[in-house]
C-alpha cells in the first residue's frame, strides 16, 4: 500500500495485480534469470515487463537517489553513527561501450571490461548513496561524489576504502565535520596513524556488499544500461531492509 503510486497503473483485461508483479522483481533479481523465464505463477512475462519500463525510466530521469530503503531518514540521526564509503571492482560488464538509450558504466582495466559499484551506507540494511563509475577511472572523484551525498554529519566517522584516501578527498571529508578513518596507502612519504580498532567497523560495508552478491543481478551484470542495473540494485537492497525490518519485528 505504500508504494501503490509507484506502480504501473493496470489497464484493459490484466490478469496480474501488483502484488504479483512486487514479488516477481526480487525472484527475478535473485535468480538472474531473463524475462523470458518467468515462472507462469507470476503472470505472463510479456504482460510483467512492460510494468517493470516505468520503474527504469524513472531512474532515468532523475538524479542518483541518496536514501534506498528509509536510508534519508538517518540524516537526522545519532551523530555518532559510523558511515562506510567503499567501492569494489564490479562485475563483469557484458555490454560494451556507449549506447543508444543510455550510458554504460563499461571500461577495461586491468580486471578487463568492468563496472564499480560505489556505496555509501549505515548499516548492514541502509545504503545511503549508490552509483557506478567504469573500471578504468580513478575512485577518488566517486569517493567525492559519495560523499557530497551524505551530507554534514558533525562528529561522524567516516570509514573509507583505501582507495579515496587522497588529500582533497580527506580535507572534504573534514569540511563537512566528518572524521575521515583510512589507512594511508605504503608509497605515502608522510603517512598518518590510523585508529585501526575503529577502522575495523568497515566490514560493515562488506557485509552489504556480501547481502547483495546473493542476488545474481548483482553479481554478475548482463544489463547493458546503468538505469537498469541500478534499478536492480535498489530493488535488491529494498528487498534486504524489508526482511531484516520484519526479522527484528518478529524478534
């Protein structure tokens, strides 16, 4: 009922009620299976897909959504919750360069034809900002990009990925009152101490991103456009508040 708006409109003789089609998104997302392979308990694919194209355009249209989940809501939060900035070699990219419709975050590296995944989150459950960038570009512009998403934060800790532990990077962080927690990388010629027990609280970003490899969307990217396979990701990390919102309501 909340999200009855969101969702496409039926029209004419459709035999598929939204709540068919809402479940249909996460099996479909979990499997990795084409559209093709609906199973028949979910309706027609042919009468599915055409309700899942609003979803995609809409990511389309607008810019890269900073709360998934209830993620916004913890701006106004505990001050001293700890907030993860990682980013991770994607999965391997099928599609290759840039295309009609849309863009695709797709470039070789050394990894060969990949995509990053770049997160900011809060908890195993919460991603606050999400977007991709092509495996050949440097990470601490995304890091910048991540972090102008989440905002002032005063007296927060930042943990970050060592790859966005650049200066500028870093004096951001400080201007938006967050305390940047990275290791410098072994080639610093002044390198900084770290609180490493602190620092240990960064696996909590591992874990999101361990949650969300259990959906083979996620894992291995056969959309060719970034509008699509974002979408899949947020319907993914949905997917995850959900279950573990209702675990600890059960407990």
């Amino acid at each position: 009922m909340r999200i009855a708006h969101l969702l496409p409109r039926q029209r004419g003789n459709v035999a598929v009620d939204n709540h068919t089609f809402v479940n249909a998104l996460p099996r479909m997302c979990r499997t990795g299976a084409p559209w093709r392979d609906l199973p028949e308990c979910y309706g027609k694919w042919i009468t599915v897909l055409p309700a899942v194209q609003p979803l995609v355009q809409e990511r389309r249209d607008r810019a890269p959504v900073h709360g998934i989940a209830g993620g916004a809501d913890h701006r106004g939060g505990d001050p001293g919750v700890r907030h993860g900035l990682h980013e991770r070699e994607g999965p391997p990219a099928r599609g290759r360069g840039a295309g009609k419709g849309g863009s695709r975050s797709v470039s070789v590296s050394r990894g060969g034809r990949n995509t990053k995944v770049h997160v900011a989150s809060d908890s195993e459950s919460t991603v606050v900002e999400i977007h991709l960038s092509p495996g050949n570009e440097h990470d601490a512009a995304h890091g910048r990009r991540s972090m102008a998403a989440l905002g002032a934060f005063m007296g927060t800790h930042l943990l970050m990925d060592r790859a966005y532990e650049g200066d500028s990077t870093r004096l951001l962080a400080e201007s938006f009152g967050l305390t940047p927690v990275v290791p410098p990388k072994r080639n610093r010629t002044a390198p900084w101490d770290c609180a490493r027990e602190t620092y240990k609280g960064r696996n909590m970003v591992e874990r999101v991103f361990n949650r969300m490899k259990h959906y083979r969307k996620a894992a291995t990217r056969y959309d060719r456009l970034d509008e699509t396979f974002l979408t899949n990701l947020q319907l993914i990390r949905i997917a995850i508040y959900l279950k573990n919102t209702a675990k600890n309501q059960l407990v």
